[in-house]
C-alpha cells in the first residue's frame, strides 16, 4: 500500500472517529435537569428595575423582565422573567431592552410555570466565529487546512468526550491526561504530515518534551506545595460530590496538557527545518544535521521560552493589578499559592520547550540519515 493510500485511510479513519465522539455521551448526562425545563433563545422587550438596590459599586435585587420566545415550543410567546443579582459582578448581569439572552423556561404540561433569564446569548455568534476560522483556515491552507481543522475538533472531543470523564470516574489524572496527549498528538503529526520521517521525528521530539515536563512538574509540584483547590472551580466538584478527585493531581496534568501544543509546534519547527536540509543536501552526515537542528532550535527556544510567559501572564493580569494598587511586596506576591502555581507552569512548561528542541535536533540526526 503506497503512503498516499495511507494517509487518506488515516484521514478516514480519524473523520470517522471524530463523528463518533460528537454523537456519544460523556456518562455524565443529566436528564433531570431537562425534564420541563427548556432553554430557549429570547429577547428583552421590557425592564423593570425597581427592585434593584445600588450598594456603592455593588448591584443586588431581581430585574422584572418581559421576554419574547425565539426558539422552542413556545416561540413567538411573550411572558414574564427574572434577573436575580447576588452583588457577584463576576457573574451578575444588568439586561436591557433588546438584548438577547438565553432563558431558563420551566414548564408543566407544556404549560410555563416560570422563567429566568440565564445570561446574554452568546450561541450564535460562537458558532459564526468558528465558521469564519474553519473558512479562513481551509481557504488559506486548503487540504493541510482541513486536516488542521479536523484535528481542531478532534483534539476538543477527545479531551471532552474522554478525559474529563475519564478522570472523573476516578482514574488517575496523570497517566489519563499523558495517553490522551500522546493520542491527540499522534493525530495531528499523521494528519498534517502523513507516514513520514518528518512527522515521526517531530512525534518522538514531543512526545518527549511533553514527557520531560510531566516528569518536571510531578518533581517541583511537590516541593512548591500547591493546594488542588487553587484552580477556579476546583472546590466546586468537591461540593458536589467528587471528593474521591485527586486534585494536586489534576493540577499537575493542567500543567503538562497546556504544554503540549507549544512543545509540538517546537518539535515541528525544527523537524521540518531539518527535512528541508536533507532534501537540498541528501549526503550530509548525521552530526552535521543535528548541529544544524541545533542551530535551528537556538532561535526557536529564544522566542518560545516566552510564549508561556505570555500565554499565563495574559490571563493573570487583574490579579497582578490588584497586588500592585496594594502594594504589596514582591515576596509576597511570589509565595502566594496562586502566583506561585503559576510560576511553576510557566517555568516547568518553558523548561519542556528547551529541552525538546535538543531532543528532536538529536532524534532526527539518527532518523533522517543513516552515515553515522
């Protein structure tokens, strides 16, 4: 069977497998939360806002709203709703006349009991999104844009369909997270690259980092005593009842999973860099192509070092604010648990992204010639 019929099996299969995900359940459905109930698309059509006390900066009470039904049995129905504001503005929400929400409908015999409106709606706007990336994406890069589009969607049902409920059945968070990272990056090397020497050298160069850096984080995870629980929403699946989750854990394969993609691209990067080289000079020896992965990878390293640094900074910039309109001291802000698990993913995930350049650099000396 020639590489070409390969590939396009490979593709077939993963197109396939893809479907499969998007129509079975997690396990974690919950029917009851669906029984005369409907969440439907709806718009504002009137506010009443006299039961709403202004506290400072702080909003509390219940919007009286009128809705109009877009969607669902009752569409075209105008009735009654409710906004309750809990003074969170995190999470509260002042509507207006016009804005689309989505509602929470509850009904009995199809008849509505009550309603609430849940939050702006959102929906379709994200699917928009995600269908002008899929077009711009496949228009750009046709075929290699495609592939790239269904490994999108692949890598999110997986980590969907399979590894959440994976570890929320009770296995280990480690070793399910590290075999769903050396699935998803399988996929996507084979999709985008084929049966190929360039795609087996940057899979080992990944695997490895990703490897390295799972080993990394286990090792300065217990030494820097992160709490599970500094993750948003980590208590909450404590509340209801997955106490037997093993949390720190969890918050060890967070750091390795958020890695993963930035490892791939550096393992790519320099896969590729050294494929270009053998084809323009097929009698080069294996140490003269390693130096020049090396070469290659010393640039690359300089760049994506920081690109951890960015990624998390960008994320963690109101708390690093609100430490500073404190002032509080440096040491302070470092040794703080929080702060703290985020130095460690930067630091452990930046020390994958060194070490992996080397790692494929050497890997595809040895697989790409043969003159040792």
């Amino acid at each position: 069977m020639t590489k070409k019929k390969q590939n396009i099996i490979f593709l077939l299969v993963v197109l396939l497998f893809t479907v499969v995900l998007i129509f079975i359940p997690t396990g974690f459905e919950n029917p009851s939360l669906h029984k005369n109930t409907e969440r439907v698309k709806a718009v504002i059509t009137a506010v009443n806002n006299s039961d709403l006390q202004n506290h400072g900066i702080v909003t509390t009470g219940t919007q009286n709203l009128k809705i109009n039904i877009l969607a669902g049995m009752h569409k075209g129905d105008t009735i009654s709703a409710t906004n309750v504001l809990m003074g969170q503005k995190r999470i509260d929400k002042i509507f207006a006349i016009g804005d689309k929400v989505l509602a929470i409908v509850k009904t009995d015999n199809q008849k509505i009991l009550t309603a609430r409106a849940e939050d702006y709606y959102r929906i379709s706007i994200e699917w928009i999104l995600l269908a002008v990336f899929a077009l711009f994406l496949i228009g750009f890069a046709g075929i290699t844009g495609f592939k790239a589009l269904l490994s999108f969607i692949f890598t999110a049902l997986t980590l969907w369909k399979i590894l959440l409920p994976l570890i929320l059945k009770g296995f280990s968070p480690i070793v399910s997270a590290f075999a769903i990272i050396v699935l998803c990056t399988t996929v996507i090397i084979i999709l985008i690259n084929g049966f190929s020497k360039k795609g087996l050298v940057a899979l080992v160069g990944s695997i490895s980092g990703v490897g390295i850096t799972c080993c990394l984080a286990l090792l300065f995870a217990h030494f820097f005593r992160i709490p599970g629980t500094v993750q948003d929403f980590s208590e909450t699946l404590l509340y209801v009842g997955y106490t037997h989750l093993d949390l720190p854990s969890i918050f060890i394969a967070c750091i390795f999973i958020a890695a993963a993609g930035a490892v791939m691209d550096v393992a790519m990067d320099i896969s590729a860099a050294q494929n270009e080289i053998i084809d323009h000079n097929p009698s080069i020896t294996t140490k003269a192509l390693i130096r020049s992965g090396f070469n290659v990878a010393y640039p690359v390293i300089g760049t994506m070092t920081t690109t951890l640094l960015f990624a998390y900074s960008g994320s963690f910039m109101f708390v690093f604010m609100v430490f500073m309109a404190k002032g509080t001291p440096l040491n302070i802000i470092v040794n703080t648990n929080y702060v703290a698990a985020e130095i460690l993913r930067t630091l452990v995930g930046s020390f994958g992204l060194v070490l992996v350049a080397p790692i494929t650099a050497i890997v595809g000396g040895f697989i790409y010639v043969r003159n040792y």
